[in-house]
C-alpha cells in the first residue's frame, strides 16, 4: 500500500513511518522540518528513514498548496496520515497565528488533495486537548467539546469539523485520533519528560506544574503507532447506529469517525517523576508552580470505540516506558 504521512519526521510520523516500511509499504513522508525544537533531532529521525529501501520524502509546508498537490499527484497515495500540524498548548499563547497556518490552512489544503485525487482513507491528529474546560472523567468521544481553553484545541476541534465536512460533502472517509500524551525514545524535546531527563542530568531544577497533583494518561509510543495502523486499515463507513435526533461527536451518516487513542491509565505528574528518577538513579529538584494558562488539570482517555472497532489494546506500562526513553536518550545524546 503506498501511505503519505506528513510530519514524518516527527516524533509519532517517524515511528509510524518505520512501522509501515516493515510490514511492506511504500512511504512518502512530507515534512518542513520547522524550528519549533531542534531540527538536529529531527533530521537524525529523517536520516533513519531515507536510509531505508521504500522510503521517499519531500520536506515543504502543508500551506504550500501546490507542493503537497505534486506531492500528492506524483506519489497517488491510497491513504494518507496528516499527523504534520504546529504542536504545543503554551506556545499558541504566544505565536498563535502559527496554528492558524499550519494546523487550519494546512489542513484544507490536505482535504482538498485527498478529495481531488482519490484519497482512499484520511487519518488525522486530533488531540485530548479538545477536551478543554471538561472535567467529567474518562474523556469520551461522545461527550461534547464546545469550551476550548487554547488556540492550539480549538484549532484541532476545527480539524475534525472540516474533515466532518469532506465526509458529509464528499464521501471521504476520514478518521480522526485524540492524542494522549504520547512519551517514548525519540520524542519531542518540548514535552516534560524529555525537558525533565535533561535538567536532572545537569543538576539543573525542574519546573513541576499544578505542583505536580495533575494526572496525564501517558501513552508509550509503541502502543499509539499500533493504534494509528490499526486505524488506517479500517476505512469508516456510514454509522448505521448514528441517531441525528441525539447525535455523538464520535460517528455520523457520512464515513466519518474520531478515536480517544491513549493507555486508560492516569498517571499522576508527581509519580511519572518518581519513576523517572528511579530510571536515571538521581533525584529532582522541584520548582513547584501554578498550572499553566491553558493547560488542564487531568486528561483520561475512554478508548472503548477504538478497542471495540480495531482491536486496540495499550500494554506498556509507565515504568517499561520511560525507562526506554532514558536508555534511548542515554545513547542518543552520549549521557
């Protein structure tokens, strides 16, 4: 099967780029390699790939329309993963016309390359952050997502009403996957591991949010790419079950679905720094602080819909996990 994924030298679209060649399939990735963190760690990701047999990339923005249409009209694409968007709740506070072009202009521009050339099945990043001001737990696909409490949430809530869009108007099957707090070797400098393994290895302090008391459902790497292919393979049809009469969010009458995708295991932040030092063999300093503005205190995914169509099943638990990650950083960066 030939697959683009764009973002592909990110943290997940390398994984799963990597996923897909083993098992067969031609990969087109598609990715800037923009500045948001250290383009080092995502060229040394890129390299991994393009040494690989099946692998072709073109590094352009997904604003640039008519590169991701060559890209697009050269490769023909069966399907296709737009995981390739702006990331980071706290940085919308301060770039946020950055999320407008890249996770909404890019986003309708891979819309209409999916519907222009014959795209068989779109899976897209969404992510928990849609769940904003929400505090009933677990998170669930049938609850409503009205009350963003970031740019970066309303404009992955917008995602999935444009992709609901294409499906009703155009019969595209689409499917949309609410990251949980995705952790692993190989990730993204920005997040609190990663930011917490480089400061204890400097004897630096860390800076620990909400005091630590906010819980996040951790999800290891592996088991969200098993999730992701698992998603692509089943191409979404019209919900025979779907009541217009008293909708859900989750399906519709056009082929058209979202998935929570995490572990169904919160952690609380002050134990994931518990296992994190019993990993590394030192202690953290902490600076406790308030939560952030536009962070939320506790995420929890209700993964039932993914379990139920796919298969989906997270087995790895925390302590596995992050112990990868420092070996994996460990050799990485010569610690």
């Amino acid at each position: 099967m030939k697959v683009l994924v764009t973002g592909a030298a990110g943290f997940i679209g390398a994984a799963l780029s990597h996923r897909l060649l083993d098992r067969g399939d031609e990969v087109l990735g598609y990715d800037d390699l923009n500045p948001y963190y250290d383009v080092r760690l995502k060229q040394a990701r890129l390299e991994r790939l393009q040494a690989r047999a099946g692998y072709q990339h073109r590094t352009a923005k997904l604003e640039d329309e008519g590169a991701l249409r060559e890209a697009f009209g050269s490769f023909r694409p069966q399907r296709v993963v737009n995981l390739a968007a702006q990331a980071g709740v706290r940085y919308s506070l301060e770039n946020p016309r950055a999320y407008i072009d890249a996770n909404i202009v890019g986003f309708i521009n891979v819309l209409e390359a999916c519907r222009h050339l014959g795209c068989e099945h779109l899976v897209y990043a969404s992510s928990s952050s849609v769940y904003g001001a929400n505090v009933k737990l677990p998170f669930s696909v049938r609850d409503s997502v009205d009350h963003p409490v970031s740019l970066y949430a309303a404009t992955k809530k917008a995602n999935e009403l444009m992709a609901h869009t294409y499906s009703h108007l155009y019969a595209l099957p689409t499917t949309g996957l609410r990251f949980f707090t995705v952790y692993g070797p190989w990730g993204r400098p920005d997040m609190a591991l990663f930011l917490f393994t480089k400061r204890i290895l400097a004897g630096e302090t860390i800076d620990v949010f909400n005091h630590g008391h906010h819980t996040r459902d951790f999800t290891y790497i592996d088991d969200i790419v098993e999730g992701v292919i698992r998603t692509l393979d089943r191409v979404p049809g019209p919900d025979p079950c779907f009541d217009p009469a008293a909708p859900t969010p989750a399906s519709s009458r056009a082929p058209y679905r979202v998935y929570n995708i995490g572990s169904h295991r919160p952690i609380q932040l002050s134990r994931y720094i518990e296992v994190l030092e019993q990993c590394m063999g030192r202690s953290a300093q902490r600076n406790l602080l308030p939560l952030q503005p536009g962070d939320v205190p506790d995420t929890y995914a209700d993964v039932e819909e993914l379990v139920r169509d796919t298969g989906y099943a997270p087995a790895t638990p925390v302590e596995v996990g992050v112990a990868r990650f420092v070996e994996w950083y460990r050799g990485f960066y010569g610690t």
